[in-house]
C-alpha cells in the first residue's frame, strides 16, 4: 500500500543556545513510518539555520511577527499556501500560537491546512500567571507566584516568599534572584523584552524533570515520555538529557490530561524534590526542542499528532525505551552568501 505524502510547514527554525522545537520537529517527520514528508519552513528571521538546512528544509519563506497580527499572518500563509498545497502546520513557539489558535478553523475551511492544538481557554488557563491557581483546580503541585506589574511591588512580594526567588517572562526567561536589588534587576530586563506582567515565583529546591506529550482532547494521553536534564544552559536549556523509568510523574501526566482534556503537543515542566515530591512549573503548549528523543525511546508523537489530525486512528503508545539519551552540540554549516541575499529579499528560498 502506497504512503500518503503530506506537505508541512513548520516554524521554529532558530538552532541558538535556546533553540527553537523547529528542526527536532521536522527530524520526526522525516522519520515517520506511515507517511511521506515534504517540509516548507516558515522563518521569522534571515540567520535562521534551518532554512539554509536542504537536507531536511525543501523550501523556506518567511512570516511576519506575532505582532502583525491575524490578518497580516493569513494573507501571507494564502500566498505560501498557493504555491505549496500545505496539508499541515506546526506552530512551535508560544508566542505565535495565540494567532494560529485563532485561525485554526478558518486556515483549514479556506485553505485546508490542518493542525492540532490546544483550545482557546485551555491555551489561556495553563498560562504561567494563572498557573497557581491552575494547580489547585487539577490537584497538582504548583509553586506559589504572584504577578508584578511593577518592580516596587517585588519587596512586599519578597517578605511573602524567602529567597532565593525566581523571576520569569510571561513567554520566555527564567533567572533566579538571591537579592531584592537582583530580583529588581532581572524584573526590569524581562519586562523590557517580554512585556508585563513579570512573575514572581517560589523557589522549589530540587531537580528537574520534563514530560514531553500529546493528548487526543477527548482526555486520553497518545504518548508521554519522561526526561532528566543532564547538562543545562546558562538559560536553563537542556543540553543533554535522559529518559526516565517513572510511573509516578506519568500518572501525574495521564491524570491531568484527563481532568482537562489536553489538545495537542504539550511539554510539562516539573521540579523533583528529595522528598520525591512533583511541583509543575510550567506548561508548554507545544513539542518542546528536544522532542526527537521521543522518537529515540520509541514513541514518534509528532507522526501520531499528524494522523489524529488527518482523522486516522491513532492509539496510545503503551512503551518507551528507558535510559536513551540526547546530546545537543554546535555545528558550523557553511552558506553561500547569495542564499541569504536571496531570502532576506525576495522572503522565500
């Protein structure tokens, strides 16, 4: 039996020391046994390394920023779309996914892209500022947090909450303060880049542990793999990490999925404590960068997204390998300069 060959587009193509999901995405389609791949790139910026990457980006255009707004997004995706037929998007940072969940149905009533994301009010309700109180509606541990709209309101914020505290963007950054003056410090950077408000966040003493996953949004789990940082960036990264045998932290998966009826690619963030207790930190509606390690331990979640949204049958996966590690690392590609003359031009390459 002939595979059916689908075309995707897929954003997140940046491959810096906080990379984008873009490429370990596309690496999952490629390997995806039930179809055939063609990849279009959509690229925010020039430097972007997977669109000058042909071995596994057949071609690239880019889009405008989030900020631009839906219309602006749409009209450009009719044009990209005219000429490639897209059958499937994946949009991979968090920052644009509000425009895209906006135009889910009408991307695929006028122009037959599909994709497969969380809802509106599940998108908003596991947003960071509304985190805590996400936790205690599902009865899952979350750290106290407060939102700052101002760097004065950190002192009361600190008498509440002993340091060290941690500071985070309401899309990206994390540092941790150890000082009111640092907490201020890192307030003021954050806002400046991401916007108000800035959270203020209970420090939880432990390590930490991922889930990388994907829910039907009827509350059944497709796929679910643990994963332990080995080696962390400046920025908090995963550099390198492991799959873990842990029944618990998939129970505590499984069973919020269920109570919220998860859409889509999503990545848990969690802390261990030493007395073996899960905090969740954050959610990420979306596959994460390192989600070709899923792939690694047996469970290829970005081929399993795409067929729940082609209407196929898809079932759970039951296994993953334990102990299969990923080791992220740096790579000089080599471009010729009318490459990038060409797509900082003329927008597609």
């Amino acid at each position: 039996m002939t595979k059916p060959k689908y075309t995707f587009a897929v954003t997140g193509l940046n491959a810096i020391d906080s990379p984008g999901p873009g490429l370990a995405v596309i690496k999952s389609l490629r390997e995806a046994e039930s179809f055939d791949a063609r990849i279009i790139g959509l690229s925010y910026e020039t430097m972007e390394p997977g669109i000058y990457m042909h071995d596994l980006v057949d071609k690239s255009y880019q889009v405008p920023y989030p900020v631009a707004g839906q219309k602006v997004l749409f009209d450009r995706l009719c044009y990209i779309n005219s000429v490639e037929n897209i059958d499937f998007l994946f949009p991979n940072f968090d920052a644009e996914l509000f425009n895209f969940i906006i135009l889910k149905d009408k991307l695929e009533e006028e122009l037959g892209i599909k994709m497969v994301l969380p809802t509106q009010s599940q998108f908003d309700a596991r947003h960071k500022v509304n985190l805590y109180e996400y936790g205690k509606e599902h009865k899952v541990k979350v750290p106290y947090a407060k939102m700052v709209f101002n760097s004065y309101e950190i002192q009361a914020i600190v008498n509440e909450i002993e340091f060290p505290l941690v500071v985070k963007g309401k899309y990206y950054d994390a540092n941790i303060a150890y000082t009111t003056d640092q907490a201020v410090q890192y307030f003021n950077k954050i806002a400046a880049k991401w916007g108000l408000p800035v959270l203020v966040q209970e420090f939880i003493h432990g390590s930490e542990v991922n889930v990388c996953g994907v829910g039907d949004g009827t509350g059944v789990t497709i796929g679910a793999v643990p994963m332990r940082k080995l080696y962390i960036t400046d920025k908090g990264k995963a550099w390198a990490g492991v799959t873990l045998d842990n029944p618990k932290l998939l129970e505590i998966t499984a069973n919020l999925v269920k109570n919220t009826k998860w859409q889509g690619p999503f990545e848990l963030e969690f802390i261990k404590t030493n007395d073996d207790e899960y905090y969740l930190i954050e959610i990420n509606p979306r596959f994460p960068a390192w989600c070709y390690l899923t792939v690694g331990a047996g469970q290829n979640q970005v081929e399993a997204l795409v067929n729940i949204g082609m209407g196929k049958e898809v079932k759970p996966f039951k296994t993953y390998d334990i102990g299969k590690m990923f080791i992220r690392y740096s790579n000089d590609m080599i471009v010729d300069m009318k490459k990038f003359e060409h797509i900082s031009t003329l927008g597609e390459l």
